[in-house]
C-alpha cells in the first residue's frame, strides 16, 4: 500500500473489507437473513459501523433527539421523577439507559435530578448504561465523569464504572441482564430501531423470508432473494392473524421487551421507550443512512447506518401481559404534554441574543413539527399494572386517594 495507505483504509478498501467478507461469507453458505447481514454491517468486531464508530451527530450519519435539543432530555427526566413520586417516592432507584449514545440524553437527565437534588435528598441515585461499542463508552465516560473512570471495578458485574460531574455513581454493561435487580427506570431512545430484523414477503405458496445474496449478474454485489420454502423464522415469527403481505419482526427486541416487562413486574419501576416506528401497520421499513442522506441498504455495507421502524404491536404482544403498556403516542403530543411549550418561553425568557433564540425555535420546530420529527417519533410506556389500576373502592373506600395519570401519555399537572 506504501506511505498512503493509512488513509486509504477509512476510504474505498474499508468500504470493500466488509463486502469482500460476506462475499466470501455468502459464496460458502449461501444466502444469508436480513437480520444477520445487518448484524455483519452494524457489529461485526472488525469492520462493523457502529463498533467502528457509531456515526451520531452534526458529523455523522444522523442525529438523535438529544443532540439538537436540551429539552428533550430534560423532560424525559421530569417524566422518571413524576413516575418516582407517583409509585412513593422509593429509597432509592436505578435509571438503565440502553444504548445510550454519546450520553448527551443521561448527561441533560443528570441535569434536571441536580436541580431536584433538594427533592431527591433522601433517594440513592445510580446510572447503568448498556453499552456494546467500546468506542461509544469512552465518549459516554468522557461527557458524563470528565473522564473519571476505572475499568473492569472487581466488585461489579459492570465493566467500566466512574462517577458523575453532580457524584452520581455510573455503571456501564455490556448486557442488560448484567444490570443489578432493583426498582428501576429503564429509557431505550432510538435503540430498538437498530436491532436486527427479518423481513417476510406472503406468496401464492405461504410466506417466504427475504435473503440477502450474491447477485450473479453483478458478481460483487449484494440483492434480496426470497427463501425457496419456508424457514424456521417463518414459521415462529408470523402471527397467524397477520394481514400484511410484507412484515418485519425483531425476535432481540421481543427478547429485550420481555426481560425488561419481568423486571419491572418484579421490582416495580417503568420503561420509556422512544422511537420512530407503527403500531403493526408498515411493511417494509428497511433503510440505510449515510452523510444525513438515504443510503441504498445493500451498497457500501459497513459505512451506513442500518435501520427500521419500530413494530410497537409487536413489543405489547411480547410484554405477554407482565406489564401494563401505554401508547404509542406521538413524540409531539408526548412533549406537549410533559409541558415543552412552558419550557421554551422560560429558555426564551432566560436568553437575549438572538442566535439562541433562531437555535431554540428551529430546535422545537425539529421535535414537535409533523413534518419533522413530531409524528414520526413515538413514545411507548411498560409500567406495572397496579400503577394504572384503580384501587378497589368497594372493600376500602377510605383507601388512599386515586393514582396520579401517568405524565406525558395525559397532562403533566405539576402541583
């Protein structure tokens, strides 16, 4: 390669290691799932988009909620404290973040439990992060500690820990059954769109899964195929009342939902799950992202971020009825309701230079727009079923007062 071949590598021939691998890969074994040639371009250790560099942001290949607007986070925050205070404000509480990106979504959470310190006084705070990408953690480690870490702490299960900027201890996992059981309030923010799907296509003969293969008229490229017969994931993954004649099933997601529908039915707490996705009505949702721009999924794979909509049917189905769930509801009602307006004439009124004031509305107008991110995000609760049931009034009609609606899903009343 001589003296440039530094550079090249992040080019065209990194581009090529990763196709050159399923290549091979596909030329020994045949086609391949969806879902495992997305997990190939998403994870694989050496050449896998996000263990390589998990593109979020202004220079990246797309950018979250979190990044354009402090608010979002802010208000996410409010809805754990106003579940927290709801349920009695326990002893203490976990907040599991899976995924969480460069952490700017718990560093602005963090936020808001400081300016409750006062309120959160008597409560044991803890942050546990599950994280895969070694890169990603060390970006987290360094927004959220100032980069006050230690790696593998022996008396853990965590493989990093540190503390935050406000002495809130933080944990990170690779794996969300490593998380410690506790009451705990678990926020998955654009994590279950990047898990692995596969793809179904109904035909004259029963359904068939769509493959990934070599494309023998362009031998160095990748096209769909469908399956010849049924595969085990047709029969287990379709729902015998499905009327699509396309559907996308995330069999990790349906796993990760029912771990966390046990755990909150166990030790109480809730889930938040925010994300663009349907409530089982789209059918083929499958795109790629690079440089801020559609990507076709099967070029380049590697250099682009992989994606679908969220079946949030799907995640209700697989709660199996541990928890109670609610919504999805779309992000704009969602953050209307959690009081985004008040908040934006406080920012408004707190600041009085111009470019902060064109920066807030532009970055309101990217969250609550219809035509922006309002209606294609969704918010989606697991809570357990005794914080939605009404207490039986006939045995005890002294009994407590009724349960406060749950904020964001109906009208945060701030008392």
């Amino acid at each position: 390669a001589g003296a440039g071949g530094r550079e090249e590598a992040e080019g065209p021939s990194r581009a090529t290691a990763m196709l050159r691998h399923l290549l091979l890969k596909l030329r020994a074994t045949g086609p391949v799932t969806v879902a495992e040639y997305m997990r190939e371009a998403l994870t694989n250790p050496g050449q896998g988009y996000y263990t390589r560099r998990g593109g979020i942001g202004e220079s990246g290949d797309f950018i979250t909620s979190p990044e354009i607007s402090q608010v979002f986070g802010e208000l996410i925050g409010i809805w754990y404290i106003s579940e927290w205070i709801a349920t009695g404000k326990p002893k203490a509480f976990q907040l599991v973040e899976l995924g969480p990106g460069r952490g700017t979504l718990t560093d602005d959470i963090l936020r808001v439990f400081n300016q409750l310190a006062s309120l959160l006084s008597k409560c044991d705070v803890s942050i546990h992060l599950v994280e895969v990408s070694p890169k990603l953690s060390e970006v987290q480690a360094l927004m959220l500690t100032a980069g006050k870490v230690q790696s593998d702490p022996e008396d853990t299960s965590a493989y990093m820990k540190g503390v935050s900027k406000t002495g809130i201890p933080i944990f990170w996992y690779r794996d969300i059954q490593d998380v410690p059981p506790g009451y705990s309030f678990y926020l998955a923010h654009e994590f279950f769109d990047a898990l692995p799907i596969h793809k179904f296509q109904r035909t004259e003969k029963g359904w068939r899964e769509v493959l990934v293969d070599i494309d023998p008229e362009v031998p160095d490229q990748l096209r769909f195929v469908l399956s010849p017969s049924s595969t085990p994931a047709t029969e287990n993954f379709i729902q015998p009342e499905e009327t699509r004649d396309h559907v996308e099933v995330c069999p990790e997601a349906g796993v990760i939902i029912q771990r966390l529908a046990c755990r909150i039915e166990k030790d109480g707490g809730a889930a938040l799950v925010a994300d663009y996705g349907h409530d089982g009505t789209k059918t083929d949702t499958f795109r790629g992202f690079r440089n801020h721009k559609l990507h076709d999924v099967l070029r380049a794979p590697g250099t682009a971020d992989l994606t679908a909509d969220v079946d949030f049917s799907y995640l209700r189905k697989m709660t199996q009825g541990r928890t109670a769930t609610l919504g999805p509801i779309k992000q704009r009602e969602f953050l209307k309701n959690m009081g985004i307006d008040l908040r934006l004439q406080v920012l408004l009124q707190n600041s009085h230079d111009t470019a902060t004031h064109q920066q807030l509305r532009h970055s309101y107008d990217m969250l609550m727009n219809p035509k922006k991110m309002g209606d294609c995000f969704n918010f989606f609760a697991l809570l357990p079923h005794q914080r939605l049931a009404d207490p039986d009034k006939k045995h005890k009609p002294e009994s407590k007062s009724p349960l406060p609606p749950v904020a964001g899903f109906s009208e945060l009343l701030l008392k």
